[in-house]
C-alpha cells in the first residue's frame, strides 16, 4: 500500500528498518536470552535522532507527530518488541510533560529526551492499582515547598534505567479518583529506590522494576498540571500513546510474518516447498491481510489525531501554556474510542498473526533459537499493557453510548 509519506516519514521509516535488520536483528537473541538493557543499540536509534521524532523542534525534536512516533516504532518493532520499547519507552514520560506541562517544565525536561541524553519512564501501576488507577495507595503529602512521596510501584518499563519519570501518587487519599496527582520525579533524588527486577515472558530486552519511595521530597515546581488532576493526566497520555502500542504490535506482527513467509518457502515436505500447500497459502494471506487492515486503521486514526494536536501544541509554544488549554481554544475533541480501537485491533491482530506463524513454522516455530517464538511471546504484553484490552472495550463502549446520547438530544432538539 502507498500510505503517501513524505519525504522526511519515508526518510524515518527507511532509518528505522535499516537499524531494524543492521544493529536489532543480529543481536535480539543475546538481549532476549540474558535480559540486559541494549545500550548499545539505544544508542544508535539515539544517534540516528528516532527519538525525537515526535517532539517539537524547540526542544530539540523533529518537529513531527505522533505518526512520524509510529512510523519508528512499527519499523523498530519489527525486529524486536523488547528492543524498540526499550528506545521508545521515553516517549511515554514526554507526552504528558508535553500534554500538560507548564512552559518551564517543558523547557527543563524535553530537550533531554528528544535526544535521547535521558531515557524516561512512566509508571502509575501499584500491586493494589492496575487496570483501576484510582486505588492507588503511593502518597504524596505537601510540606513547604516540597511534597513527601512514599509507597511502591511496579512494572515501570526501563525503570532503572530510566533518568526522568512521570509518577503518580495520592495527593488526598479521601477524595478517590479526584485525589490522583502526576509529578516529574529524577532519578538520584533521595528516598528514590529500585526493588525487584521482574522476569517476564516476552520483551525481556526492556528492564522492568519496582519503584519504591521512602520519604522522597518532589519540588512542588514537578507537579503536573495541579493537584488532583492526575487521572486527567494519565487518561489524556493514554489517549496519545496507545497508537504507539499499537505500532508495536503491528511490527512485532509483521516481523513474525516476514521471517514465516522466509521459512516456508525454504522448508520443504512430501517432496516440495511447505508454501505450496493451499491450507499454508490461505493463513499467510489472512495473516497479510490482517496486518495491512491494523495498518491502515493506526496510520487513519493516528493523522486524524496530528491534524488537531500538533496545531494546539504550536499554540501553547507561541503562548508559553500547556498544550491542553490550546486544546480547549480549538476546540480540540478527545480520542479516547479510537485510540482505544488502534490499541485493541493492532494487538489482537498481532497474537491471532504470531500465533499461525508459530503454527506454520511447525517444531521450529516453537523453539527458542527460532525467531517466531520470540515474537509471540513479544505480541501477549500488548494486549495487557497501557490497559488491558477488556478495559479498552469498556473505554470504547462507553463513548459509543456517551456519542448516542448526545445525538439523540441534538435530533430532540432539532426537532
């Protein structure tokens, strides 16, 4: 499909691939097996200036979008989903600096990741508070000019070795959901500690690790947005990053497919290639043609989202405000259904996709020294992470019904 690229989102897709098959490929079995951190090939992803591509020029971005973001991604993905998370885990930390950040938190933090100088996280799971972020039990009390963190969080991707972080705590522990506030949190600070190190089924290239807060004072200047708007935060970041997790998947689910279609047209059985076998032939086009359906859903969805973000965060450049407030002056809508649809369609079709790859690689799709195994493994996380995808129909769900209502009043009202 010719999905009409411009020079500069072929220049990033071709950079990314080339990265993908010279400096990912040759060493995501090491990665994968041992569970180190590959700095070294966050470094050229760094060096090859991916990791700004979707933060503004005046912090030291390229100026893009949030397509341009998924446009790396997929491409990175591709070789390896632990690898590319690994490098564009950072970009989870900057969008809500740059959704709700003031100018001088903007100014201070985003320079930092655009280049890729810092890696950043964003960690708002506790063992009490998953899929329900409002149970949160991590605090943060104000004194002075300073707020008193403490409590434990989990599963921070790139936690330890991640420089800057958005973090949530409880500001008012009585008032719920409304208690919820977001905080820029550095690494170093005292009473800022790392607990266990998981080991997990897939991405295993990208560190994951408790968080753990003793008395750890946050400058009240680190607070995003104010207090008690931390579920507005992380709801509006979500809207933003969830086509990236569906970037992943779309790469990981592709990547399984190239290396199936590359085996089964090598492997032969009862005397000729596995490929000519119509039961193969009819799961590698369904397998095609899913693929290229998530793909032409992400990229629809995630340009409609540029058209009306990337004007609003001009604004709020040219205005020294947060991006939100130039939100409301355009009248910027919310995407919470279809970034909800990107996620839950991209990763589904990524499990269904790795699943019959595994299948049609038969006992060497199901060995470890076979690359198909790994991007199964790879594809499960991302129907879990950034919200379980039974969470995402309940969020697509309900504006559906929310959309129905407020048709049915307008029509009431026009009639």
């Amino acid at each position: 499909m010719d999905y009409q690229l411009t020079e500069t989102q072929q220049a990033i897709v071709d950079i990314a691939r080339q990265i993908a098959v010279k400096k990912i490929k040759p060493v995501r079995e090491h990665y994968d097996e041992k569970e180190e951190f590959p700095w070294p090939v966050v470094d050229e992803i760094r060096k090859a200036d991916l990791l700004g591509v979707y933060l503004p020029e005046e912090y030291g971005g390229m100026g893009g979008g949030n397509f341009e973001l998924v446009l790396a991604a997929e491409q990175l993905s591709r070789a390896c989903g632990g690898i590319a998370l690994a490098a564009m885990t950072s970009s989870l930390c900057a969008l809500p600096i740059l959704l709700c950040g003031s100018d001088e938190q903007r100014r201070k933090y985003l320079p930092d990741l655009a280049s890729g100088k810092k890696i950043g996280a964003f960690c708002i799971t506790e063992p009490e508070a998953g899929s329900d972020a409002t149970a949160t039990k991590a605090t943060a009390v104000k004194d002075g000019d300073h707020y008193v963190a403490n409590g434990t969080k989990i599963f921070c991707s790139s936690g330890k070795e991640a420089e800057t972080y958005v973090i949530f705590f409880s500001t008012s522990p009585k008032r719920g959901a409304r208690g919820l506030s977001a905080f820029i949190v550095e690494k170093g600070w005292p009473g800022f500690e790392f607990g266990k190190k998981e080991t997990k089924m897939g991405i295993r290239a990208n560190s994951t690790y408790e968080l753990v807060f003793r008395d750890c004072r946050i400058p009240k200047e680190n607070l995003l947005r104010a207090e008690g708007y931390g579920l507005f935060v992380a709801q509006g970041t979500f809207d933003l990053s969830r086509p990236g997790v569906g970037a992943q998947a779309l790469g990981i689910a592709q990547g399984a497919l190239d290396e199936t279609l590359a085996y089964v047209r090598m492997r032969k059985q009862f005397g000729q290639s596995i490929s000519s076998f119509q039961g193969i032939q009819h799961m590698l086009a369904d397998c095609a043609t899913q693929i290229e359906a998530a793909r032409s859903f992400l990229y629809t969805v995630v340009r409609a989202m540029d058209r009306e973000f990337n004007p609003a965060v001009r604004k709020a450049i040219d205005e020294k405000t947060p991006v939100y407030e130039a939100m409301d002056k355009l009248g910027s809508r919310r995407w919470t259904k279809e970034s909800a649809m990107t996620k839950v369609f991209c990763s589904d079709t990524a499990m269904r996709v790795t699943t019959d790859c595994v299948q049609m690689c038969g006992g060497i799709g199901y060995m470890r020294d076979f690359p198909v195994e790994k991007f199964m493994r790879d594809a499960k996380i991302t129907q879990i992470y950034e919200g379980a995808n039974q969470i995402q129909r309940n969020e697509i769900a309900a504006m559906m019904i929310k959309e129905a209502a407020s048709a049915e009043k307008i029509a009431a009202g026009l009639a």
